[in-house]
C-alpha cells in the first residue's frame, strides 16, 4: 500500500514530537490506533459484503445454467427409450433372419420325430 520505511516512520514521530508536545503525544496516538483500528474493521466488512455478494450472484448463474440444461432424468429417460427401441429392432430382426438373439450362427430345425420314427 504506502512504501514507508524505518527512516520515513522515525522522521514522521520526530515532528509529530515537536508539534504536538510530549503530553498530549500518547492520548493522540490512542486516538489514532482507535480510529485505525474502526477504518480497518470497516474495510473488512465491505469486503465480507461484496465477497458475499460476488458468491451469490456465481451460485444464481450456476442454478441459471442448470436451470436451462438439459436434466439428467431426461437424458436418464432418452437412454432408457434408445434402448428399449434398439432391443425391440434387435428382436424384430432376429427371427427373420433364422438366427437367436446373441448368436452369429443360423440356428438349425431339425425335426425329431421325423428321425425317431424312421
């Protein structure tokens, strides 16, 4: 903030010394710690306030942006449809082409009693 140093501080109580007088130096540097202190708690306040502030307005965009999202139970729920459409096409198709669900090969009719019978 201020760029003072030893020198800049010790010249600064030197003067003060000689202006104010030794009796009434220690009731002014009281004064001054109090209203330091007052300016600080002050400053630290505002802060607290425009961080609170700063933190609700991110936690309004969040819920915006969730708001206008898509909801995972509607994607929960496409999933489910996609699904349940890929198995019934699955399971159409399957029977046409003489083949059991899950299985590469042409299943093979035989007919047992034909055989048994001969």
């Amino acid at each position: 903030m201020f760029d003072i140093g030893f020198w800049e501080l010790s010249i600064i109580m030197v003067v003060a010394l000689l202006v104010i007088g030794p009796e009434r130096l220690p009731g002014l540097a009281r004064k001054a710690g109090l209203y330091l202190g007052k300016a600080r708690r002050f400053v630290s306040s505002v802060k607290n306030d425009i961080n609170q502030e700063l933190k609700a307005e991110e936690l309004k965009r969040i819920l915006q942006e969730q708001k206008d999202s898509t909801g995972l139970h509607e994607i929960v729920e496409e999933t489910k449809k996609s699904i349940s459409q890929a198995k019934q096409d699955y399971l159409v198709k399957s029977p046409e082409t003489n083949q059991s669900p899950g299985t590469d090969k042409p299943e093979i009719k035989s007919d047992n009693n034909e055989r048994s019978g001969q």
